[in-house]
C-alpha cells in the first residue's frame, strides 16, 4: 500500500540531491538534508510496506473436506 509513497519519496530525493544544481539553501532549509530525509523516508515506507503486508497474510493449513 505504502509502496507508490516510499518510491516516490525516494525519487524526490535522489533527484534534489543528485540533479539539482541550483542554490542549495531556499529560505533557510538545506536542500540536501531535506533531500536525505526523503530517502530515508521512502525507505522506511517501502520497508514497513512489506512488513506490515506480512503479518496480515495467514496461512491456513487444514484438510478441506
């Protein structure tokens, strides 16, 4: 579910800091801690994805008669 989210938040931020060559600071916010922070959080969004998709699948072992 959270996956779309963690990819994009992940792009934004290999974008702002990979491809952006323009002034770092806009109003007082250093562009490439805001870019690091998007990364971590796409990852953690794509991480938490799988887990959580984990625990909600159950396996049901039994004879079905």
């Amino acid at each position: 579910m959270y996956i779309g989210i963690g990819i994009f938040l992940l792009l934004v931020g290999l974008v702002i800091i990979f491809a952006y060559n323009g002034e770092m600071m806009i109003a007082g916010l250093d562009l490439v801690a805001i870019g690091w922070i998007a990364i971590g959080l796409g990852v953690l969004a794509i991480v938490l994805s799988f887990v959580m998709d984990r625990r909600r699948r159950t396996v049901v072992r039994g004879d079905r008669y």
